[in-house]
C-alpha cells in the first residue's frame, strides 16, 4: 500500500491542528505527515531510556523529555517528536511555537522497521543543523543494540555503539552511559 499523501499547510494552521489532533504530525516545509503509531516494543525501549538517563541526571541541569516534547529545526523548517530528548542548562523555544524547543543537547530514536532509513538519514541531517545537538542516540527494535553520533570538537560526528552485555558512554553527558541490558531488560517477558 502507497505511504498516504502529506496534506499542505501553514506552520499556523499546523499548530492549531495538532492542538486539536490525538495524533502527532510531523511538519517539513509545508507537508504535514502523519506520525505512526508505535508497537509495545518500541515503547517500552523508549521508556527504559527515559528511565536511565532521568534516574543519571538526576542533581544534573539537564532534563529528559518524552516523545510528547516537539522539536523544531529552524534551519530546515523541520517540527518532530524525538522519541527521548535531553535538553541542559535551558530550555529555549522556537519564536513560532512557544511548545517547541530549539536547543536539545540528545536526541534518541528507537528504530523501527518502517523508519529506521529516515531516522539514520534524512532526519539526523536535519538533526545535525540544531547548533545545540552534541550527541544522536540510535536504539534498535530488532537486537540488542545502542549506537552513538557524537559531535566532537572539530565539529565531526564520531560513532560508537553497544551490543548485549555492553555499556555506551554517551560523550555529551560526562560520567552518563546506558547499559544495553538495562534498556532491553524486559520484566514482562516471561
């Protein structure tokens, strides 16, 4: 089945649809899309993270947000949902849109089959344009697997990863990391 049309409007009318809309929209130049519904796996890998690295920042000036947080790239005219943000010292928002923020030092996917080309492409290269971003956090539904982009000081983005049984430091966060297997831990499964 051919992926649905992206419907045309203004980033005003987008606003006021997606404050009366149950779904979430994602907003790029004009196209609004549909953002699709996620599985419990992807959830549960998403709020694993959320519960690291709140439970590691915790005392810290930096706060974790949900996939209910929008970001918006001004450069490219992009509005999201990250499905994990980070955002330190302040949080700033968009002039356009007073629920947006500008400036996450992470942001964290959870890939899905249906995304995972986007989220390692086209979307980190809008990602890349937030002058704030430091670190690109990849988690995988299909294995237990953790990867990292990490802006270093020259300005390149250096990649690390994790597998089961494996700890990814995040270089953004100094003294944070995620343990594969605390985010993949599922007490569910029996």
């Amino acid at each position: 089945m051919p992926a649905p049309e992206p419907m045309r409007m203004s980033y005003a009318d987008y606003l006021a649809a997606e404050e009366a809309s149950e779904t979430k929209h994602e907003f790029l130049r004009g196209q609004v899309y549909a953002m699709a519904g996620g599985t419990p796996e992807h959830a549960g890998l998403a709020g694993a993270v959320i519960a690291e690295l709140s439970a590691a920042l915790r005392g810290r000036p930096c706060r974790v947000f949900s996939a209910d947080l929008r970001v918006r790239i001004e450069a490219t005219d992009l509005s999201t949902y990250p499905d994990v943000t980070v955002i330190c010292e302040t949080l700033e928002r968009s002039e356009l849109d007073a629920n947006a923020a500008t400036n996450p030092t992470v942001i964290v996917e959870v890939l899905s089959d249906s995304t995972e080309a986007y989220d390692r492409g086209e979307k980190f290269a809008h990602y890349r344009r937030l002058p704030s971003l430091r670190e690109y956090v990849l988690v995988s539904q299909r294995e237990p697997r953790i990867e990292s982009y990490f802006k270093n000081a020259a300005g390149v983005w250096v990649l690390s990863e994790a597998g089961a049984g494996e700890t990814l430091a995040l270089a953004s966060l100094d003294g944070v990391s995620l343990a594969t297997d605390l985010v993949y831990r599922d007490p569910l499964s029996s």
